[in-house]
C-alpha cells in the first residue's frame, strides 16, 4: 500500500502499520530507495518511517546507511522525493529513545551536509 507523506493523521494511521517480517522490509526499503523510479523511493522512505515506529530495533544495526540514504533523499533535486524524506528522518529521530540518542550523536554530522 502506497501512502503519501503529507496525508492527514487519520488516514496516515491506515498507511502506517507493523511489517509482519520487519528484517525483509528492511532489505525491500533499501531496493526501493536504490531504484530510480521516484515512487519507489517514496514508498521506500514510507517504509523507514514505518520501521521507525514499529521496529526501531531493526535499523539499529544499519541506522549509519538509513541516516546516509535519508539525507541523500533530503538533497534530492526532485521535491516528490526529498519532501517526504524530511519525515522520514524526523521519524528516525523521534520515534525510538534509543534510536534518538544514537540519532542525535550522528546527526549533527548529517545535517551539516543538509545545509551546504
């Protein structure tokens, strides 16, 4: 199911569910996002904000290649993909204490590149 970033909460509540195999989403959102079609790469950024909420446990192995992969979308020139890349990683940032605090170490390095 292919949801939109800037849905409302009610419908976003749909869209946004637990993966029922969380390690082969994550494997599925990293070939979503290599792909060069634009809407994979937004289904792929949906799925990261899905994988923050529910199993933020999962991407804490690979959150260094999330991190760089999210910032990569931010700068993209094209705005149907960086926009909904800016609440991907605002998710990888809130949704998990754990996940925040190693966020919040790696981040400042991540958004300087965002401000260049």
């Amino acid at each position: 199911m292919r949801c939109h970033w800037a849905l409302p909460p009610s419908l976003r509540k749909r869209c946004f569910f637990p993966f029922a195999k969380p390690h082969s989403a994550l494997d599925q959102t990293f070939k979503l996002l290599r792909s060069d079609n634009w809407e994979n790469r937004m289904e792929g950024l949906n799925s990261i904000r899905r994988l923050a909420e529910f199993h933020p446990n999962v991407l804490t192995p690979k959150l260094h290649n999330i991190c760089l992969v999210v910032v990569q979308e931010v700068q993209n020139v094209w705005s149907q993909v960086s926009c909904p890349a800016i609440p991907a990683y605002l998710s990888l940032f809130i949704q998990s204490g754990k996940l925040s605090q190693c966020l919040q170490k790696q981040s400042n390095r991540y958004q300087e590149q965002w401000y260049k």
